[in-house]
C-alpha cells in the first residue's frame, strides 16, 4: 500500500445494520459486500467501521428491551461480537473478499505509541487485501458504551491512515437546515467550514432541532476537514451510496475544507482525535483572534475561566465566550494553576513564585494544538 493510495473509510451504524425486527440484516450485509467489491475493483482500499455488536448481542440472548445497566451492555456485546464478525465474514467471503476484525479503546489512542500500532497494523492488513472491520471493544470500555461514538472512531481511523474519503452510513439522507422531521427543512448538500450555524443545525449549543446523531457527524468532519479528508454523510441504504461518494456524485451531506491548514500533523491530529479531553478553557475575544488569526499558542493572560479537572500534559478544550469550541491542546499546567494563573500577563505571573513557570511558557503551545477554524 503506497501514500496515494485510494484509502476509503466507511462507518456503518446499527441503524442501518439492524432491521425493523431488531435482527441483524443479513440480505443488507451481503449486498454492502458486493458493493465493496465493486469499491475494489475501482481502485479503493475500504476499511469498514461498524457499530451493531450490542444490537445483535440483545437479538441472541433473547433481550427485547435494551438494558441501561453497564454490565448488561457489556454482555451484549460480548456476545453480539461474534454474531456481527460472523456475519461480517460470511458476506464478504461471498463476495470475494478477506476481512479482519480489530477492536480499539479510548485506551489504545489515548497512548501515542499505542496509536502509531494501530496504524501500523491497518496498513498491513490493507497490504495484504484484507478489508479490516474495526469496532469498539464495548464489552471493556465503559465510556464508550453510547449513541454516536463510532463516528469519532471513523473520523479517528481516517486520519490514522490518512485515508482520501471517509463516509458515514446514516438514516436520515445526511445534515438538514432544521429538523428532519419537518418537511420544510432542506438538505445541506455541502459543507466548508463548520459554523456555530452548522453545529446549530445538527444539535449544538441552544439548538432544539437535535436530529438523532447528527452532531456526532459533524465533530467528526470538522477534524476531517482540517486533516483534508471530505467525509460524506448519507442514507446508508441509498442504492449504491458507497459507489456515489467516491465517483463524487451529488448524495448526502458532501464536507470538504475550503482550505486545509499546512501545519496539520500526525501528531496533531492524535490531539484532536487520539484521546478524550479532560476539561475545557474558556478565552477572550482577543485570545480567540490570536489562536484564529495570528497562529499564536495560547497564555494564561487570555484564559477567563477553567471547567472540569486537569493536569499538566493533559488534552483540553478551547472554547471562546460562547461555548464555540475553537482549538484542542495539550495544558501546560493543571487545571488548579491556570484557574489562578487565568487572566495575569506573563510579567505578573513570573513574580509569583507558585506560577512563575507559566511566566515564562505558553499555556498551550501551538505546537500542540489544533485550532477548528
């Protein structure tokens, strides 16, 4: 597998995996099968990321009504692991294809060498033709156990592997101006910048207009579309909707970056992706200009309160004084320090003996940080 390579990422919810019955559809499995073969012979290498291992876990043993208790979640998935790899093997053994199953946690990106394995173990299996089937490892990670996260982990993948396109089976035909349910609402055919308007549409802050997961997609695009990587959001059972997003065709919910920022790395994007945040920094107007406009690293002087606990090393959030999420960092100092480093200019801070150290360095240096606009 060479660095041009046509790396396709597609995320499949159990939504669109799981029938009207709540059993696993087998005829859908079998014909996304077929499609990813004719995917193949088009030059791409897909990487399929799934969610449905509680779902078909719930169907084996014989459990109508989703339980809310972890321990019974994490049995489900358990057990509904195999019933979903199986599956997933038989289809594409039908349809020519090898797959393999890889299971990650919040715990295998969170450690960046722990992250460079993972990628290294897509790229070989994608070396050997293999078409990886990646999923969450919900019968140990706790956290993780709820709606929408595999749309992070899909985001993740992509930029792991540096993938051309990432796409997200949905069950709505992707991101609408308002409620889907509302036949006045219009579908967003493309994306250039995620907006305050945007995350309002797909169920932000002060938005009533939540659309089942939707916001999910969109977090996960505006990482994407830093990393160049278009994600594609549609109705995962439109006919041939995986042949559409790569020939570029009119479907869905199309995000693409009007510019991508040069200075995204490797290891920036494991900030934004690899690891979950610990606690957020809400900055002033004139702190937000500078990260946005100048690619300046962020001080103390600038930071006008702290929520959640952090320590130093630690991944935070930036949020300007409207809850707009505008960078993801890694602190400097804990969450204790900069509460009362918060608002002093570095001259201050280098004459308290306890903060002198944040006198004389960035709070996040921008070296370490990814900034959302």
């Amino acid at each position: 597998m060479s660095e041009s390579s046509n790396i396709l990422v597609v995320k499949i919810g159990t939504s669109t995996l799981i029938g009207a019955d709540g059993a696993l559809d087998r005829p859908y499995l079998s014909s996304l099968a077929l499609q990813l073969a004719r995917v193949r012979d088009a030059g791409w290498a897909p990487i399929v990321v799934t969610s449905g291992a509680i779902g078909c876990g719930l169907e084996v043993l014989g459990i109508q009504k989703r339980p809310t208790d972890i321990p019974s979640l994490q049995a489900a998935a358990s057990v509904g692991q195999v019933e979903l790899s199986t599956a997933y093997a038989e289809a594409f053994s039908e349809a020519g294809l090898t797959s393999s199953l890889v299971l990650l946690t919040r715990h295998d990106t969170a450690s960046r060498s722990a992250y460079l394995h993972a990628r290294d173990a897509l790229k070989r299996l994608l070396d050997l033709g293999v078409v990886p089937i990646v999923n969450e490892n919900d019968a140990t990670s706790v956290e993780q156990i709820r709606f929408g996260d595999n749309d992070t982990l899909a985001a993740l993948v992509a930029c792991l592997i540096k993938a051309r396109l990432c796409v997200i089976f949905s069950d709505i035909d992707g991101l609408y101006d308002g409620n889907p349910a509302d036949p006045s609402s219009q579908l967003i055919p493309s994306v250039d910048k995620i907006t305050p308007e945007i995350l309002g549409v797909a169920g932000g802050t002060g938005s009533t207009l939540g659309s089942g997961g939707m916001l999910t997609k969109v977090r996960a695009a505006r990482v994407l579309m830093i990393a160049g990587i278009p994600l594609v959001v549609c109705h995962g059972r439109a006919q041939d909707a995986l042949l559409h997003a790569i020939a570029g065709d009119a479907i869905g919910t199309r995000f693409a970056a009007a510019r991508v920022p040069h200075e995204i790395t490797n290891y920036k994007l494991w900030i934004a992706l690899g690891d979950t945040a610990k606690g957020s920094l809400r900055v002033d107007d004139g702190a937000r200009r500078a990260l946005v406009e100048k690619g300046s690293s962020l001080l103390a002087v600038g930071v006008r309160s702290v929520s959640g606990s952090c320590a130093k090393g630690d991944i935070v959030d930036v949020l300007d004084l409207a809850g707009h999420h505008v960078a993801r960092g890694k602190v400097r100092a804990s969450s204790d320090e900069v509460s009362l480093a918060a608002g002093h200019s570095q001259s201050e801070l280098q004459n308290n003996s306890v903060l002198a150290h944040l006198g004389q360095h960035e709070l996040i240096h921008r070296d370490e940080m990814v900034v959302f606009e």
